[in-house]
C-alpha cells in the first residue's frame, strides 16, 4: 500500500472514530493540510467537526501527520462560545500550532 493510501486510511479511521463518540457530531471539513512539526513543515491530514452537548456548541480539530513509519494524531477540542467563535477558533489553531511546533525537537 502507497503512503498516500495508508495516509487516508488512517484519517478514515480517525474521524469514524469521531463521529462514533461525539451523537450528532458532523465533519465540517477536511482534507490535506501541512503543520509544523519539529520545526519541519510536515505534510498530513486534517478535520474540523462540530457538535452539540446540552447547552454547549462544541468543535474540535484533528490531525494526522505521518512521522517515520507510525502516524502522530493531534486533536484538539474546545468550547465554542457564542459570539466569539472564531477568536476561539483562532486561539485553538495557535495553541496546536504551537505545542506541534515543540514535539521532536
């Protein structure tokens, strides 16, 4: 099997995974993405889901990066306040971003 292959698998797996856990959950987006791993641009594959628990409107992200011969899993969820959705948005993408950015070196 090609990487590519494994690589869409893997993320396949992941976000059933998601969806199972997560009643009502939907994917919002997804596809191939790149992330800064190490200090390295590393390419992957990433989601964006959206779901609600009682009175809180959830997301979460997720990716998959490929490292070596195994797969590094990243997911990050957080509480989507009203009003301020994408200044959380944004805060979560930093955050992942950042601590990525830290792993390996």
């Amino acid at each position: 099997m090609d990487s590519d292959a494994e690589d869409i698998n893997e993320t396949a797996f992941a976000v059933k995974e998601v969806l199972s856990v997560h009643h009502g959950s939907r994917l919002q987006m997804g596809g191939r993405t790149s992330l800064s791993v190490g200090g390295e641009m590393k390419r992957g594959h990433s989601a964006l889901f959206n779901w609600r628990e009682g009175a809180e409107d959830y997301a979460s992200f997720l990716w998959i990066m490929p490292l070596d011969k195994r797969f590094m899993k990243i997911r990050a969820t957080y509480v989507r306040p009203r009003g301020s959705e994408g200044e959380a948005m944004t805060s979560t993408l930093n955050a992942v971003k950042a601590i990525a950015d830290q792993v390996c070196r």
